[in-house]
C-alpha cells in the first residue's frame, strides 16, 4: 500500500518527494495517516478492555460471566455494556464454568406428617429473618460422600448457617437450623421452609419448631420450583466451587466450602438480584436504612 510505504519509510524520505514518486496527494496521506491512528486507538483500547475482562474472569477463578464482569469492568471506568463484554469473551474464547447436573437427595418416600406449602413459589421477603429456606446436597470426596445442609434468607440470599456431616440424619437438619438462631436470633414470626424430606418432617425437628413458634413450610412432592432460592444456591456452589474439585478427603472438601461461602459468596459475590450487592453488603444497607427510619 502506498500509503504505508511512505508511513515506513518517513524518516529517510521527505512527504513531498514520496507523494511525488507515488503519485498521490499530500492531503490524501495526511487524511490516511489520521484514519490510521484512530484505528490504532480502538485497536489499544479494545486490547486493553480484553485483557482487562481477562483479569477480572481470572480473578474469579474463571466463575463470572458476563453479567459478573461488566459491573467491575464499569467499576475500573469502562464504559461497556453487558452486550458488548458478552461478544468479546466469546469473539476471545473466554467463558464462565458450566453448571452440571446434580442428583437429588430429597427423600419423601415417608408416612410422617407433613407441613403445607406456606409460600407457593413466592420468595418475597421484606426484611431479614422473616423466611428461611433449607435443603441438603451431597459432595463427593474419594474418602466417601459428605452431606451439607444450608439455610438462606430469602430476603438477601445469604446463608445464615450450614454444617455438614458423613451421614444425613435429622441431627444435620437440627444442628443447622440452632446454629442459624444462635447467629441470628430472629425476633419475629419465622417461616422455615424445606423439601418433605425426612429430615425435616422427623418429629424431633417439628417439635423444635413449634416450640419455637417457627411456621413450618414445604414445598409439593417433586416440585424443586418450590424451593428454587436454595437449589439456585447450590447450583452456584457446585458450579464455582465443588466440580472443579477432586477432594481426597472431608475436611478438605469441608476447608474449600467454608471458604466460598463465608469469604465469597456471602461477603463478595454480587446479586443481581441484590442491586449488584453481597449478602452481607445488602443486609447492612437494610440495618443503616432502619436505623435512618427509627432517628
């Protein structure tokens, strides 16, 4: 190309004896030389927004998809959009884990009493420690299966207490559950809601319940939708942090977990839900709010 030629070659020639010898326009070089610079503009600034959304993708442990990243790239003083951060990670290759499957533990399989469905699939919450939502999952470890039983707060999606066990037995559901009041202490009518599992409708754990004048709820036989908060929840926890783990044994499991849930999950990890806000970022927004409201 003439134009590059001259651009190569500017230092040992002058402009007016190469637009000469190419037969071209002083005018026509500038004009193309200023169409190039631009183009090397857009060509940095976009380097700089991949490897940028590189970092940002990196640092979650390759976890955040687009909707995660372009907050932070927003953040850092980019002025994208969802749309554009989506077409340049697929344009580079670079992608969030993916969610496996993930067999259920739920067993309703059982004559014990069981409670009525409180909520009918409406998670609204107004305020913390109105609903809580439990359900066991299991994690493989080559030592043999570990069981986690999780209780979140529908109103900010933090999980206010879990423990895991070898075994899944009443004990796990009942451990949980007095270690979420002990933490919380929750000063109002509570719903707890759950799957019919075994669990949870044993009679040691309703009677724990009614005498802490906790409302029962349970979701319709085979119906996850009725418990999506949590089962969301441990969607996350097995694509982000369980999947991509070959533990050896419990505690090692146990150690990686707890990280994620109380480092991560609970104190960094945005909702969008949540205005882009943690768990706990939104529940202090709540607190400041009541305070304001109470002065």
């Amino acid at each position: 190309m003439k134009f590059q030629a001259m651009k190569d070659h500017k230092e040992d020639y002058p402009i007016e004896f190469m637009c000469r010898v190419f037969g071209v326009s002083k005018s026509g070089y500038y004009e193309w030389m200023g169409k190039a610079n631009s183009r090397n503009e857009r060509t940095q600034l976009e380097q700089k927004l991949v490897r940028t959304i590189e970092a940002v993708h990196l640092g979650s442990k390759k976890k955040y998809g687009s909707p995660n990243v372009t907050p932070l790239l927003q953040g850092l003083g980019f002025d994208v959009s969802e749309s554009t951060v989506a077409r340049r990670m697929k344009k580079h290759g670079i992608r969030s884990k993916l969610k496996r499957k993930f067999k259920a533990t739920t067993d309703s399989d059982h004559k014990l009493p069981v409670a009525p469905n409180l909520l009918m699939q409406d998670f609204t919450a107004y305020g913390p420690d109105q609903i809580w939502m439990s359900d066991i999952t299991y994690i493989p470890t080559r030592e043999g299966w570990l069981y986690v039983c999780g209780i979140i707060d529908l109103y900010s999606k933090k999980i206010v207490a879990w423990t895991a066990s070898s075994r899944m037995t009443q004990d796990l559901v009942i451990a949980t559950f007095l270690k979420a009041c002990r933490d919380r202490s929750p000063d109002q009518q509570l719903i707890f809601h759950s799957d019919r599992g075994s669990q949870y409708a044993s009679r040691a754990f309703r009677r724990l319940l009614r005498r802490l004048s906790v409302l029962q709820s349970m979701s319709r036989r085979a119906c996850c939708w009725d418990s999506a908060p949590i089962e969301s929840f441990w969607g996350r926890l097995k694509t982000e942090c369980v999947f991509w783990e070959n533990f050896a044994t419990r505690e090692e499991a146990l150690r990686v977990i707890r990280d994620w849930i109380e480092h991560e999950y609970n104190t960094t990890r945005p909702h969008s839900s949540l205005d882009r806000m943690s768990p706990n970022e939104f529940e202090k927004q709540f607190m400041l709010a009541s305070r304001a409201a109470n002065e």
